[in-house]
C-alpha cells in the first residue's frame, strides 16, 4: 500500500505534527540517495572500525583532563619539594655513608633514587590506578559509554585505545619523575657518583644506566595496578570506586608484606618486589630478585588484563 506526499502530510496534521510538504519532498530524496549497502560482515558499507576512537584523539582528550594536568604537574614539583625539604632542614653532614635519605645530597643520582624511593611506596601506584581505574569507570558515571559504543565503536577496541592512552600517560608520569629529579639533583647536587647504603661508588655514566634500568623495572612492576584498576574499571560505574579499589589493594599488600610470619607467601604479593631496582645500586648486581619481580608482575598484569577485557566483552552497558 503506498501512501502519498499529501495523505503523509495529513496525517502528521492529524497526530499535531506539521510538516512542509516541500520538507517531505527532501527528506523523500535524500532518503532515495542514501547509501543502504552493507559489507559482508553486515556492517553499513564504508565503515570501519579502524577509523573510530583514534589514539590521538583520545590521548589529547585525556591530556586536557584537570585530573591529568594536576597529577603531571604536581611529579614535576614533587622533587623540588624534597630539594626544598632538605634546603630548609638539616642534611646528613657525612654525604658518603648511610641510607638513601642520608645519601641523597651526595649527588644528582643519589637525588633520583631517593625521589624514586619515597614515591615508589604509595604514589606511583596511585597515579596508575588513577588513570586505568578512570578509563572506562568515568565514562560511565558520565553515561557516555553507550552512546560510544552505539557510533559504534567495537567493545574490545574501546578498552584497547583507553588502555593505551592510560598506559602512555602512566609512563609519561612515571619516567617524567627521575627526569626532573635528575635535573634538580644536578643544580643542586652536581654530577657525582652514584653511592650505596653498601659504600659501593658506581660512577655518574654508569649511574644514568641504571636510573633508566631502574625506571624500566619501575613501569613494569606497576603493570599489576594497571590490571586490576581497568578490572574494577570496567566492573563499576564509580571512578573512584575503581581508583580506591586499587589503591586499598596495594595498601594491604604492603602492610601483609612486612608480617615475617608469613614466610615465603609473602613471596606472592604483587608488591613484595616493588623495591628489587634497588639491588641496581651495586658494582656487583645481583639480578634474581629483579627478575623475580618482573616475571610476578607480568603474570598478575597478564591475567588481570585478560579478566578486564572478558568481564567488559559481557557487560550490560547500561550508562
């Protein structure tokens, strides 16, 4: 049964909508030029996944984020606080012996790893699950997940490109940390050997090798709190639900990690090697807790990953 232009017209008079006939007359055309062909794989001829959610967008999206901004700004200023810290109280008047602390002003490594030492405990896993706990989490609580995915944008490259964007800027964070503490630590400190709480002095172009070895371990080992965050993430509509999760999780394993009672079981939290680059910091390396660490921290962020992308490909995206 066809239906003309003007009974149309009528009609929509009828239901108290009014329409210009010449308006139906384009719309009739457009609609005749509309391109209604599809690809074998029954997607809308001319589209491709590829072409959606690009990195670059999404990376200058989050790089415009308030809470991006604050965290890379405040990694910048943290080391000249500690300068400032030690500027305003009493340094260590033996340079050459003691702790990390106590070394710290020894020379501009030795700056380094203090910076890396008292951020490693609570603050660089922070700033990683700040921004993997945020990545899908956020979108939802701001109900634009559905729509993302009604473009569409295919679920498993949604998690992909976020997950990116959120590892590029936690190692943008994470490597921008000794970078600056190195530059502070060569106005203040100079460009001396590195010294270790053993007396071991490794000179200062072997010393930079080891701040990147060191920072390397560093991003690898966080790949746990990487994992876990996009699971929570994808788990719940709160962001900081997703960010606190994680963050707490760290927290107890820290705290079960200093209980000797547990013996070797302590062997098997995530965090037991967070601070294995320190065995760096010697004329003679011994690399089996290093590896350790690596190879506990690739498991854990392989398995939680893949738990996140199956628990995100079965949702019921509602927000």
């Amino acid at each position: 049964m066809t239906v003309s232009k003007h009974e149309a017209a009528n009609a929509a008079i009828d239901h108290g909508v009014h329409t210009d006939p010449a308006a139906l007359d384009e719309l009739t055309e457009a609609a005749r030029h509309e391109r209604t062909e599809v690809g074998t794989d029954g997607a809308v001829a001319g589209y491709r996944p590829g072409r959606t959610l690009r990195l670059g967008v999404e990376l200058r999206r989050q790089l415009r984020r308030r809470r991006t901004q604050l965290v890379l700004g405040f990694v910048v200023v943290l080391p000249f606080i500690l300068v400032l810290a030690f500027e305003i109280g009493q340094a260590s008047p033996n340079r050459r012996s003691g702790g990390f602390v106590d070394l710290a002003t020894a020379s501009a490594p030795n700056f380094v790893v203090l910076a890396l030492f008292v951020a490693g405990g609570f603050l660089l896993p922070t700033i990683v699950a700040l921004f993997f706990g945020d990545t899908i989490a956020s979108e939802a609580s701001w109900s634009s997940l559905k729509y993302l995915l009604a473009i569409p944008v295919p679920r498993h490259r949604v998690l992909r490109q976020k997950a990116i964007a959120s590892g590029l800027l936690s190692v943008l964070a994470l490597v921008l940390l000794p970078v600056v503490s190195l530059v502070a630590g060569l106005l203040w400190y100079g460009a001396g050997d590195a010294i270790s709480p053993t007396g071991d002095s490794i000179p200062f172009g072997k010393s930079l090798v080891v701040i990147v070895l060191a920072t390397v371990f560093v991003v690898i080992q966080l790949a746990w709190v990487a994992g876990l965050a996009l699971l929570l993430s994808v788990s719940t509509d709160a962001p900081l639900g997703a960010v606190g999760g994680t963050v707490l999780v760290a927290i107890l394993s820290q705290i079960l990690d200093q209980i000797t009672a547990l013996g070797t079981l302590r062997n098997y939290l995530p965090t037991h090697y967070s601070y294995a680059w320190m065995d760096l910091i010697a004329t003679d390396i011994d690399w089996s807790q290093i590896a350790a660490g690596v190879l506990s921290a690739v498991i854990y962020g392989t398995v939680l990953t893949l738990l996140a992308a199956r628990r995100f490909s079965t949702k019921d995206i509602t927000s």
